[in-house]
C-alpha cells in the first residue's frame, strides 16, 4: 500500500451553473467540444509558508487571465511546492506560466495516480516539464504535455504537481497564471 497522500492545497474546480438548452440546439451540443477546464493559479491564494502571493499583472500586459497570477517567492530548503487534482476526461495539459528576467529555472512533475482506497493512491506514471524562467521581459509562457498519449495517465483518479525551482544569483522567483486541462 502507497503512503496516503494529503492534498494539502487542492481545491476542487468550480462548476458552471446549470442552463436549459432548447431542444433544436441539443445535437449541435453533443457535436461540440467541452469546454476546456481552469484553474486559476491566484485562487491558491496568499500562502506565506510556500512563497505564494497574488500578483496583479495588469502593469505588464492583457496576456495574464484575470490579470492576476501567482508570484512564487521560493522557500528553502527544497524550493518546491505541490498541488494535487482531479479531472475527468483530461487530454492536454497545459501550464501557463510567467517569465522574466529575475525568474528561476523550474522543473515541474506531473504525477499520474490511481485511487486504491480510501485516501490511498498509487502513482501510475510520471512527467517532467521543464520552464527556463528567463526572459529579457516580463512575458507569459506555456508548457504542457499532451496526457492523451499515455494511457495510464489518461485515466488517473488524481493527477499531482509538483513545482521545482532552482534559484541561482539574480534569478530567484517565479510565476504561474493558470493551468489548463483540455478536453
Ligand atoms: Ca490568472
């Protein structure tokens, strides 16, 4: 049996509300694609134990959604963070992300697991991305991975990131603006 993982930032994705849907319209729904799911980074919220803060970024562009992201201030000694979820149907992983001149090379591992208990899950497969961080100016950047390619992950009950900085002189922190699973 795996050590039970404890979700400690998880947060489960907001549902739109309902609609009615007129009965003309009903095939052209089912023909269409699903909306894509979003989590918005900001709404970690501020979490001074993991360098976390809301950061507007309206100041740097209109590329940020809700002009508001994650700045992630690393803490020592690991300079690491994690965020456990879960979504049905997942295809594409995307991560949008923030770079800029003071940014730190970041490693991020998304882990694929099956539920076996209660509390319990078994990591399937695993992921690396990798975001360089630097850029001359402040510009967001994306990273993904197309998880329709693995069929283990694919299916996952949860699905586990973990964000690894490596800060060296001058290049310390990070941002992430929001994560993105298509359908
Ligand atoms: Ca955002």
């Amino acid at each position: 049996m795996q050590p039970a993982i404890s979700p400690t930032i998880s947060r489960s994705p907001v549902l739109a509300p309902a609609e009615s849907i007129p009965a003309d319209q009903v095939l052209r729904l089912a023909l269409a694609p699903l909306t894509d799911w979003v989590f918005e980074a900001e709404d970690w919220g501020e979490r001074p134990e993991l360098g976390l803060s809301v950061q507007d970024m309206s100041g740097w562009g209109s590329e940020w959604s809700r002009d508001r992201q994650i700045f992630w201030n690393p803490q020592p000694p690991a300079y690491v963070f994690k965020w456990d979820f879960s979504v049905s149907a997942a295809r594409y992983l995307r991560i949008n992300l923030t770079a800029a001149p003071d940014y730190a090379p970041l490693t991020i591992r998304l882990g694929c697991y099956r539920q076996t208990a209660a509390n319990y899950y078994q990591l399937l497969s695993e992921h690396v991305m990798y975001h360089d961080g630097y850029a001359t100016s402040v510009r967001r950047q994306s990273v993904g991975f197309p998880i329709v390619v693995d069929p283990k992950c694919k299916t996952a009950d949860m699905y586990r990131l973990l964000f690894v900085a490596k800060p060296s002189e001058g290049r310390t922190f990070g941002g992430i603006d929001n994560i993105v699973v298509q359908h």
